[in-house]
C-alpha cells in the first residue's frame, strides 16, 4: 500500500512548505502531551517555567512539567516554549 501513495505523488511532493511543516509540528505536539498526560494521569505535578532574552530582546518562555510517575520515578518533561509579552511581577 505504501508503494502505490508514493507511486502516485507529485514528484515535486517534498513536504517542505511552511503549512506543512507547522502542521506536522502540530501532530507532534499533540501526541508528546497526549503520551506526556497518559503517564502522569492523576498525580500531582509541578509546572517549571523560565524566560530567557535573546541577543535580539525577544523573551523566550519554556514550560517543564515535573512529576512522580506510576514506577516511582522524578520525571521532568519540556512540555512547551513560547515568545513571553511581559515578564515583569508587580
């Protein structure tokens, strides 16, 4: 089955447009945090979060989801990274 889709692609297919590649970004994404919540199921957690500037001024925000999972162990997971609008606490 796999031969006949490639067979029958565009031979100019490479996958290589921005649309693309952030869709298959998405899929990746939703499948880490789907495996991600499975593992932790119902147990308490913490949330990591850090910002960082760039030479360029722009903030960078990481999340890290920590936890015990079902076997006992500490597992820390990059959960997400994001651009931070304003990181300043009153």
């Amino acid at each position: 089955m796999k031969r006949v889709v490639l067979e029958n692609a565009p031979k100019n297919d490479k996958l290589t447009s921005p649309s693309i590649q952030m869709e298959i970004v998405d899929v990746v994404a939703a499948e880490s945090t789907k495996a991600i919540i499975d593992d932790l199921g119902d147990q308490l957690f913490a949330i990591l979060i850090d910002e960082s500037r760039d030479i360029s001024d722009k903030e960078q925000m990481v999340v890290i989801l920590r936890y015990v999972n079902k076997y006992g162990s500490i597992v820390k997971q990059f959960f997400s990274i994001g651009h931070g609008t304003a990181t300043t606490v009153e």
